[in-house]
C-alpha cells in the first residue's frame, strides 16, 4: 500500500483539495453545482448563499470584516523565512519561498493585526492556506508567538484563525520547534488572565492543531472544516479501514467535545463580540 498518491495537476475532486475559490466571473459551488456571480459571493463572505460552502478565506479579509469598520494595523510584516537547511526535493525551498511571496504578495502565511472588535482591543493573527499550504515554519511561528505577546504585554484578548496543513516539513525541527514555542507563550496568557479565542477554518491540521489551535479557551469552527492532526487519507492508509462517517469534520469534533460551537462565517464577527462582552466584564 503506497504512503502517498500524486494527484493530477489542477484537479480538485473532493472538499479535502477544494480550499480555493476559482477563478472568473461565475463561481460553481462545489456541494450543489449551482452558480452565482463572483461579485455576490464576496459581498457573502465568500458564503455560497443557498447551501452555505464556505470558499477558503485569506487572513486580510478576515481582518477586514471582523475588526470594527475594518480598521487594524499589521504587525510583523518584514519578517521572511530563509532556506537555512538548503533544502530541496522537486524544487529548492528557496525557490518555493519565491514564488508564494510572488503568487500571494505576503511575505508569509500568518499576518498578526490589532484593532477594535465590538469596541474591544484585541490581538488577532490569522493564517493563509495559500502560502505552502498554511505551513508552520519559524516565521510563522514566531509572528503567532509575537501576537500571542501583544495580547499579554497589552491586555488584550487573542484570536487565532487557523488554516494550514500543518508544520513545514521544509524547515524540519526547526519547525516542530514552534508548536512548543507558541504554547509556552500561550501559558503566559493564561497567567495573565486574558481569553483566547481559537477559530478552526477549512483545513486546520499538523502542527497548527497540536499545538496553539487546540489550546482555546473556546474553540470555534467553520461549518464542515476539516480539522485533524493527520489528514483522513493517511489515517485511513495506516490502519487500513474505514474512518467514521464524517469523521474530523467540525459538526463531528462537536458531537464529541473538541469544539464548543460552529459558526457561519456571516455571523462571526457577532458571535465573538458577543462573547467577548461576556469574557471582558
């Protein structure tokens, strides 16, 4: 039984693979085939109205509809990896680098921002599943601790929304040495007192979910995000047998305890206000 299958190039063919809204005019949701103008669907969030699919989501757009009259300020935004392993497999790291800083205009896949949410100074960082894949390298790390720190050293509340296919294996222990940095600072937020709010996007899995994703004091996710450590096609491989109906999707995660609630994008910026009206009193 092989470890890993190399699908063709371009083809999307189930909601695993599908985390990025096409390109043109028309959008097809995924779900139900049914059609809306590419206009419509970003004035709903990138909600497809009738089924409610959620399109993947960049970290900017987030800020923009969640921080009030989408008014933030970007923190770490010179931060860049660099290829300290030389490391290379069908391309050099370096190259891969490169051409996502090209493709997205980001020099990484977190960007760490404050503002006012429903009259609350937050901190909040957010993830990019469009620069390699959301990966946790060192700089990723390092902008999610350094967000986590404004929360603590500023008084703030924290929300992370995560999106990523885990650590990058490209930077090796370097990596798998986040997971363990981001939650130390996160202890650090706990001794301070202040809540931290964990948002699960579609996918959330790797490293991200072992480390500072599962470490909410509430956890929140998208409807039908697929949320795991590994994906279900390795898990599945590795025991060789079938996986549970539904099984590391959100409404499953929250039938047996790992999620507190499941919000529709479109009501989200409510809901955390709400809750942060509760939790700062």
């Amino acid at each position: 039984m092989p470890w890993f299958r190399r699908e063709k190039a371009g083809i999307r063919t189930t909601r695993e693979e599908q985390n990025e809204m096409p390109e043109g005019q028309w959008v097809k949701c995924p779900d139900t085939g049914e059609i809306i103008n590419r206009r419509e669907l970003e004035e709903n969030l990138l909600v497809f109205p009738s089924s409610g699919y959620h399109f993947g989501m960049d970290s900017h757009k987030y800020f923009d509809f969640l921080f009030d009259d989408g008014d933030y300020t970007l923190h770490d935004t010179d931060l860049r990896s660099v290829d300290a392993l030389e490391f290379t497999d069908r391309k050099a790291y370096a190259d891969r680098l490169e051409k996502a800083r090209e493709e997205t205009g980001q020099n990484e896949a977190a960007q760490a921002a404050t503002g006012a949410l429903g009259g609350h100074e937050v901190s909040m960082v957010g993830m990019d599943f469009s620069f390699i894949g959301g990966s946790m390298g060192s700089v990723v790390g390092e902008i999610v601790a350094r967000g986590i720190k404004r929360a603590y050293t500023e008084d703030r509340p924290l929300i992370t929304i995560a999106q990523s296919g885990g650590a990058r294996m490209m930077e090796g222990a370097l990596s798998l040495m986040q997971m363990a940095k981001t939650s130390a600072h996160l202890t650090r937020l706990d001794e301070a007192g202040l809540p931290y709010i964990s948002i699960f996007t579609h996918p959330t899995t790797g490293g991200v979910t072992a480390s500072f994703a599962m470490l909410g004091d509430i956890h929140i996710a998208e409807p039908e995000a697929l949320i795991g450590f590994a994906g279900p096609r390795v898990i599945r491989e590795t025991i060789g047998s079938d996986l549970p109906e539904g099984f590391q999707r959100s409404e499953f995660l929250l039938e047996h305890g790992f999620l507190d609630m499941i919000v529709d994008r479109r009501r989200l910026r409510h809901r955390l206000i709400h809750l942060l009206n509760l939790l700062m009193e």
